[in-house]
C-alpha cells in the first residue's frame, strides 16, 4: 500500500460517515501515525489490516486451553 493509497482509503471513510479517529481504532493505531502515513507509506501489516477489515474480515482470537 502507497501513501496515495492510503489516502484514498481514507476519503473513502470520511465519504462513508467515518472519522480518522474511528479509523484509527480500527486500524488499533494513532491519529498521528495516520498523518505520518499520509505522506509516507504505512507499514505493510496496515494494507493487510485495511484488506480485512474492507473484506468484512474480524479480529482473529486464539481460543485458549
């Protein structure tokens, strides 16, 4: 994921109803490192999390024994 990418992702939110700040918990992250990724590719992990999460996908939680 390019930064482009990722603020393309994010206009789509604001134009669905959703602030950075709720995006931000989704993504589990700060509002800061999201400005950072506006303007600088974000981790790797983050496009697979913004994969998930536009996938529908839920957390995955190991059951514990």
């Amino acid at each position: 994921m390019t930064c482009s990418d990722f603020r393309q992702w994010l206009e789509k939110g604001r134009q669905n109803g959703v602030s950075e700040r709720e995006l931000a918990k989704m993504l589990g992250c700060g509002v800061n490192s999201m400005t950072r990724w506006k303007w600088y590719d974000p981790p790797y992990y983050i496009g697979l999390a913004i994969a998930a999460i536009e996938a529908g996908l839920k957390p995955w939680k190991q059951s514990c024994r």
